[in-house]
C-alpha cells in the first residue's frame, strides 16, 4: 500500500514530536516505531529521509564511546529543537 506524501509528511511530524517531548533522551528506532504505532522498518525509512534534511541526527554509539552494532539513537538537530521551543512558548 502506496501512502500519499501529505500522511507521509504527517507521520514525519508525529516523529518530530515525539523526538522535542522526549528531549533530552534519544530513543532508539524500535521505541519510536511503538509510540507512533508504525512498522519499524517504515519508521526507519523515514528517519533517514529527516536526517537526509538535516532535521534529526542519527546516534550510532552509547555514552561510552561504543558504537551500536544494529540499533540507532535519534535526537533532533539543534535549530530544529530551537523552532520547536520557539512555537511552544508562542
């Protein structure tokens, strides 16, 4: 099944949210799939597709300095995080 860019676009903004309410954690890819109730494979499609917009950024280590040999983090991109915060005090 084909979705149109408008509930593509939608979703994306779903994702967004999630990611500013969740600040400063960074959930991995499973979580947010579960919170927006999507497949995961189709959330990670779109994940990419933000970060390719420099909207969100892909963590691939742990705190450590480890890197995650399957799963990713993700966080929103600073200015993005600032426009957020700007609509939300409006």
């Amino acid at each position: 099944m084909r979705l149109s860019k408008n509930k593509k676009d939608r979703i994306a903004e779903q994702i967004l949210a999630f990611l500013y309410h969740s600040f400063p954690r960074q959930p991995f890819t499973a979580e947010i799939a579960r919170e927006i109730a999507r497949d995961e494979e189709f959330v990670k499609r779109i994940l990419n597709e933000l970060k390719e917009k420099g909207l969100i950024i892909s963590i691939r280590k742990n705190a450590k300095g480890i890197a995650f040999t399957r799963r990713s983090k993700w966080r929103l991109s600073q200015k993005v995080y600032d426009i957020y915060s700007e609509k939300a005090k409006q």
